[in-house]
C-alpha cells in the first residue's frame, strides 16, 4: 500500500511537472523549489487566471517529494502590481456572487501559501503593491532588495485591503496595520524591515545567493517534519485562549516525540553524530 502511494505521488510529480503555465514558472535547484510569476508585461498583475495558476503550483510544489522549501519570486521590474487594472474593470459588471467567487478564489490562495506544509520565502526584487504586497505578506519569510515599495492601495481607489488584513494583523499586529492599511501608504524595505513586514533586506546583485544559502540551511540543517509541525502550531494557537493554546502545544509537544525525524535527530545529538536531513 505504502509503495502503490508513493508511485502514485511520483506520477502526480510527472503530470504536474508538464503543465505549461502562462504566467508561472516552476523549477527546482537543490531541493529548493522556485515559483516564478511570470507576467512581466504586465508588473506581474493578478486576474483570475494567474490566482489559478498559481495556485495549482503551489499545490504541486507541496506535493513534490524533490522539494523542500519554496521560494516565491519574480520575472520583470516589479514583484506583483496588484490586481490587473483591466480585470478590475471586468468585475465593475459582475454580479455578487461572482465578485464573490472571484475574492475566494484569492481568499484561497493566500490561505494556501499561509498553511502549506512547507516553508515559503518571498524573494522581492521589485515593487510589490496591494495583493502583490499580500502575496509576500502570507510568505513565512520575506527578503527585499533596498528601495522598493510595500504597500497596500485599496483604500485609494475605493476598495478595500480585506483578505490581506486577517494575515497582516497577525505578522505586524494591530497598530502598524492600521497605518499600512488605512493610509495606503507605500514604504520602503526599510520601514518595511521595521515594521517586521520583510525580514532581510540584501542588495540586487547578492540577493539570489542569499535567498538559495537560507534556504539551503533549511533543507540541510532542519527536519521537515520539524517546520511543518511548528509553522502549523504558529498558526493554530493565536486564536486560542492561552490555556487551550498550552494544552494544544503540550499535545504537539508529545506528537512531535513519536515521530521519526524527533529520534534520528536525538540519537544524532546524543552519539555527537552530525545529521543531514
């Protein structure tokens, strides 16, 4: 049964693998799994299409037995405009329960990168800017280049920063949201890097190598099970009192010890023996 599942998610690796995408890019390199939005033309601005694309590659990506930390980055001048002007334009005529189903699909993406299993790096090269800003908002760690924007626009053209805010509330908490999504502002990576909305800033030309070492110390140093179990409790708990979150953790706790990552790697420490996960 064990082998029949496991060919199974090789074949799904297969098929996924020769999906041609229009406006994502998908390649691996060391176990590091890299999403690319590829919509150049365009500053790499959503419509429905790309939300599906990307979120049938982020889909596959969590699947894929090669792939152990996803980085999530850009072709172009810009790391993601947004929603695509004329797009917006098309949703002025739909119906609510269209422009319902359209924010969902959103909704979906966003929740998806937010809960995959495995560890999400937003490598910003250019600006990113309303949804594009929440695309690195949801990602687990963020690194930026100097001087680009962040920035959440929709107050400015009548619209509202709705999905992103329940994930932005959470990262930087109530008061700088307020400022980032009342005001509309943009910021620099600096302030960006101050508000704990981008955790590393490095220079264009080093930025590649930075963001392929981090995530290299991941794949090599980190259990899988490790960093799946942890980013899902980070999740779970902030809505829990703190005696339901102890509980919540203390049970995680006593889960993680049964597991088989937990023992190679106290057998390792306790026998002075190096582990490569």
């Amino acid at each position: 049964m064990v082998n029949e599942s496991r060919e199974d998610l090789f074949k799904l690796n297969a098929l996924l693998k020769n999906i041609k995408m229009e406006f994502v890019e998908f390649e691996i390199k060391e176990r590091v799994g890299y999403i690319i939005l590829n919509r150049p033309d365009k500053r790499n601005a959503l419509n429905a299409q790309f939300v599906e694309e990307l979120k049938e590659t982020f889909r596959s990506a969590e699947k894929n037995v090669d792939v152990k930390v996803i980085v999530l980055k850009a072709n172009g001048d810009a790391f993601c405009a947004g929603a695509d002007l004329a797009y917006l334009k098309t949703l002025q005529s739909n119906s609510y329960e269209e422009n319902l189903a359209d924010s969902t699909a959103l909704m979906e993406l966003f929740q998806l990168i937010y809960s995959l299993k495995k560890v999400v790096i937003a490598q910003v090269e250019g600006h990113a800017i309303a949804g594009g800003c929440g695309l690195a908002t949801v990602c687990d760690f963020v690194f930026s280049v100097p001087d680009v924007k962040f920035g959440y626009t929709e107050v400015k053209i009548g619209f509202i920063p709705a999905i992103v805010s329940i994930f932005l509330l959470r990262k930087i908490g109530e008061a700088k949201s307020k400022e980032l999504l009342l005001s509309g502002h943009l910021i620099d990576s600096s302030v960006a890097h101050n508000f704990g909305l981008v955790n590393y800033i490095s220079p264009l030309v080093e930025i590649d190598e930075k963001v392929f070492i981090f995530a290299q110390k991941l794949c090599l140093e980190n259990s899988s099970q490790s960093m799946e179990m942890t980013k899902k409790l980070i999740s779970d708990v902030q809505h829990l009192s703190i005696s339901e979150g102890l509980t919540l953790a203390a049970a995680q706790n006593a889960k993680a010890r049964e597991t088989n990552d937990c023992k190679s790697g106290i057998a390792a420490f306790l026998n002075k023996e190096k582990i490569t996960w």
